[in-house]
C-alpha cells in the first residue's frame, strides 16, 4: 500500500505531536552534550580548537543511527508511521543539527580557511563513511 500524501486532521495533530515531542528531546540532548563539551570561541584558541568536533560526532552518530533503523525495524514502514516520526523526523531531527555546524563552521573558515576545509572535508567523509558503514552493517538477529 502506498503512503498517503496527506494524513486526516487527528493523524496529523498526533504526528505534529509525535514530531514536536522528539524533536524537543533530540534538541535537549545535543545542547547537553555541546554544553558539556564546548568547541572553543576565545579569539586566542588555536583553529584546531575552534572546530566543533561534539557537533560533528553527533551528527556522525545521528547518521548511523538514522540508517539502521531505516535499515531494519523502520524499513518497510511508510513516511508517516508513528515510529518513524518518532525517531527519524523528531529525536534525530532535533539530535542533529548541519545548520549549526554550518554556523560553526564559518567561524572556524573566519579563523582559518585550512580549518574550514578541514572541517568540511572530515564532516563529508564522516557522513558518507558512517551511512557506509551502516549499510554494510549486518544485524545478527
């Protein structure tokens, strides 16, 4: 059966929900944990310093999570199911950021373009490397 394009009311309130909800626990934990490990702004710091590497290791950890579950409990599950909306479009969604890397990141290319460079590239490689290896990943159940 092909997913709907629109959801009823009721379904969409209680996706909206769903979304909101997650996405507010995912936003929670990321300013935990940039919070608790800061890149740093300080005009002194060396521009190895100035990259955001907690914000790259979350967005790397939000890709191979994202693929494997799309990759087995969420596989056959369409756009709009519950779980879907949960995990992917809310806690991930809100877990992750890219625009806030891409904010960051600036500050890292005003400091150094070697270190805007270096952080695009390992951001990149990263990504593609992670989804990689999650797709390759074999579930032993």
């Amino acid at each position: 059966m092909a997913p709907a394009l629109s959801l009823p009311p009721r379904r969409l309130a209680a996706a909206a929900g769903l979304v909101l909800v997650a996405g507010a626990a995912g936003t929670a934990l990321r300013d935990a944990a940039l919070t608790w490990w800061p890149a740093a702004t300080a005009s002194s710091a060396s521009w190895p310093a100035v990259i955001p590497w907690t914000l790259t290791v979350i967005n790397t950890i939000g890709v191979v999570v994202a693929v494997r579950l799309l990759r087995t409990v969420l596989r056959a599950h369409d756009p709009n199911n519950p779980w879907r909306l949960l995990w992917i479009t809310g806690f991930l969604g809100g877990f992750t950021s890219y625009s806030s890397l891409v904010a960051a990141w600036a500050v890292a290319w005003h400091r150094s373009v070697a270190a805007g460079l270096l952080e695009a590239a390992i951001t990149v490689a990263l990504g593609v490397l992670a989804a990689e290896a999650s797709l390759r990943w074999r579930s032993h159940s």
